[in-house]
C-alpha cells in the first residue's frame, strides 16, 4: 500500500485538486469514497455536482475577461450539449447557473427542453442551437417550438435540404444557421466532415434560399473540428478559414452575428493532463478580432457548446477489484 502510494507521488503531481488520502483512503473532491461503497456497495456510478457549475463559471469569467483584455465588441454565451449527459440532476445543475443556453443534437432531447420549461428551469428566451443531422421527427419538434414561441431556438443547417421542412411548416420569421463543413486532418478517416455545407456551397446557398425568403435570417455559422480546440497549426488554419468565411457573409448578410465554435475542450483523463484553457480562450479572441478588423466587419457573438467538459470532471466509476 505506501510502497504504491509513493510510486504515484513520484510519478505524477499528486495529490491533485480532485484527489487526496486521508488515512489511507482515497477522497474524490473531499467525498470520502469508502464511506459511500460502505452504503451503497459497488460497481456504482456518482456525479460530483458543484464541478459542473465550476467548471461552467470558469470559462465565463475566462472568456469575458479576454473579451474585456482585448475590448472585443461581442457577446459570449455558454451553451450546454445536452448529449453529454440527460440526466435531469445534470441538466438542471448546468441550467442554474446565469446565462446557460442549450445545443440539441436528436429529436430525443426536445421532449427535455419542454420539461425544463415546464420545471421553470428555462424560458422561451433561451438560445436552444438545434445541431446534428435532422431527421423528419427531430424538424418536426423545432418546428413545433418555433411556433410556441420560442424565439431564440436556432435549427442549425447541416445541408441544403433541411431549411425546406421550416419554410413549409414555420408560421412566423424564424432565424437559423449554417453548419460549415471543416476540412479534416490530413490522418482523419474522412477528409471532408460529414456535416455540414461547404465552404463553396455557402454563399450561393444563401443567396438563393436564406435571402430571398421572407420569413427566414441567418444568424450564426457554426464550427466544428472532431479533434477538438487544440494548439496546433491544424486548428489555427482551419478556424481562421471559418473566420473570413463569416467576414465574407457579414458584408451581404446584416443579420449575421454570431459564431459557433462548438464544443472540444478536452477534460482530465488521466494525471498527468495539462492544458492551458486561458491560453487557448484568449488565442481564439484574438484570432477572431485580428481577422474582422482587417476584413472591416464588426466582431461576432461568440457561442460555444461544451459537453464532455461541462460534466466529464464530475463524475466518478467505482468498480470492485475481484481478481488480478
């Protein structure tokens, strides 16, 4: 027992923010662990809640504080990916906390958001962003919400054909947005995403079917790159190239204003993760101001979608060792 306790304190930082000993028994975030395998027995899955909001709060302060750093004229909002967990003790923690917006990814998570308006725990204000491939029961629902009311849900294009089913059945001006479809890394099974509408495709896309109409805007593009936000060449050339494709839009579409930068900030998985999120956060604002000042267009509203990071952290597994 101390001879492998000292092997982990020479190999890793430890004891970390989330752990510590205590009598030779581990604590995950001050819970004293044994006491609850002693209760409830094992194999048993827990979620740590006050993380959840820590963590949401974190990346607000982080993400004002470099838009203050750099006097970016925007807005960031914090959207939870509500795949990540449903769990309703998840979902309603996440929501609690001030100016928490939702992403949807099927039509399995509309029947949660009218249960959390039910529950009072949102409003028909809030930013519900309608990701994913869209299925005839998934645009029915948005449909539906759109035509309760609920001004600020924003189906999220991911291909030429899906703003159709709005058009035929949305009763009043709605707003949308369009997914670009991000070039892989080059190691990437697939070169092109699957999802999404090229770069190519967008403005004539636009043209014909957002612009002509008279019930529809567009007012955001969305951005998402399967590795993740990471500090590397790839993830700077591809969110630059996102970036003057918004600059390119703004000048023929007043109503643009917002950006989606998804999700992917990575979460601890093991002892020995290191990632500098204020690094990265004030990076992407800056980018984003470098590139719309030299293009002359005014900064978008900055959204994003953690999911994994919103909740990854808080939960724990325990598991019974019963042989070796």
């Amino acid at each position: 027992m101390k001879s492998y306790r000292e092997l982990i304190e020479q190999t890793f930082e430890f004891p970390q923010k989330e752990f510590k000993v205590r009598e030779h028994e581990l604590l995950f975030n001050d819970v004293p662990l044994m006491d609850i395998i002693k209760e409830y027995g094992t194999p048993l899955k827990l979620t740590y809640l006050p993380r959840i909001s820590e963590n949401i709060r974190f990346v607000q302060a982080t993400f004002n504080s470099a838009m203050e750093r750099f006097r970016y004229n925007g807005k960031y909002t914090y959207c939870y990916c509500t795949k990540s967990s449903h769990f309703s003790f998840v979902m309603e923690e996440a929501m609690k906390n001030q100016d928490v917006h939702i992403e949807t990814s099927s039509s399995y998570d509309i029947p949660i958001v009218r249960a959390l308006y039910d529950r009072g725990k949102i409003s028909k204000d809030t930013y519900i962003l309608c990701n994913g491939f869209k299925m005839p029961l998934y645009t029915q629902y948005i449909s539906e919400l759109l035509n309760e009311g609920f001004i600020n849900c924003i189906p999220i294009l991911d291909k030429m054909g899906e703003i159709d089913a709005y058009e035929k059945t949305v009763n009043s001006p709605y707003q949308v947005g369009i997914r670009v479809a991000a070039d892989e890394e080059p190691k990437f099974e697939f070169y092109t995403s699957r999802l999404g509408i090229r770069y190519s495709d967008i403005t004539p896309f636009y043209r014909e079917k957002i612009e002509k109409s008279d019930k529809v805007s567009l007012k955001m593009l969305h951005f998402f790159i399967n590795t993740g936000i990471k500090d590397t060449a790839y993830y700077w050339s591809e969110l630059s190239g996102f970036i003057f494709k918004y600059c390119e839009l703004k000048k023929i579409c007043p109503t643009l204003d917002s950006i989606d930068i998804g999700g992917g900030f990575p979460i601890k998985t093991s002892l020995t993760f290191q990632y500098d999120y204020k690094y990265m956060i004030e990076q992407i604002v800056e980018n984003l101001m470098w590139i719309c000042d030299k293009n002359n267009v005014p900064v978008p509203n900055i959204f994003t979608e953690f999911g994994s990071y919103t909740v990854g952290e808080s939960g724990a597994v325990l598991y019974n060792v019963i042989d070796q």
